[in-house]
C-alpha cells in the first residue's frame, strides 16, 4: 500500500502540496482496511513524504525527484551490501555493472 502511493507520488499524480485522498477513499481505492491505509500513511510520514495535519488530512511535503534520489540511493546500498555479502570485491562489482550497463545499451 505504502509502495503504491509512493509511485503515485513520485510519478506526480499526488504532487507536492497536493492533499492526498482520505483514509476511507484510499482503503476503497486499493481494496484494504482503514487500519492498512492508517500504517502506509504513517510510515511515509516517518520517511518525511507526507505531513499530517489536524484535520486528518495527509499532504505531500517531499519533492518526487528528492524521493526519486533517495529510493535510488537505499537500493544502490543494498545491492553494494548484497554483492558484498556474496564476496564479491569492489572491482568485480564495477566490471559487472559497467558490463551490464554496455549490454544494456545496444
């Protein structure tokens, strides 16, 4: 659910500023409990992408390319940490990209 609203954010249909559905429209919309909804809202609240204001109402606060660079910095850690895990030295990581990234290129 959390993941859901995190590419609508970032894809900009709920933009910065924008108020964002309430909990009953959200738990209809993705077909969840309140509860569901509740828990997703408030983990993006905690990772500072949305704000909760008194009325009960969520707000996008965070821009979509700061969360872009963000979702992309974890995912960069965690592959680097995974290949570490494995064994795998800093070079051979970085001929294993820059070889996949010239693959992916053609």
């Amino acid at each position: 659910m959390a993941s859901e609203l995190l590419k609508k954010i970032v894809s900009e249909r709920y933009p910065v500023g924008k108020k964002l559905p309430s909990i009953r429209q959200l738990a209809k919309i993705y077909h969840v409990s309140n509860n569901t909804v509740v828990k997703a809202l408030q983990y993006l609240e905690t990772q500072d992408i949305i704000n909760n204001f008194r009325t009960n109402s969520y707000v996008v606060i965070k821009d979509s390319s700061q969360i872009q660079k963000n979702v992309i910095t974890k995912e960069i850690i965690n592959f680097l940490e995974n290949m570490k895990n494995l064994g795998f030295e800093k070079e051979e990581i970085l001929l294993l990209v820059s070889e996949y990234t010239k693959q992916c290129s053609h």
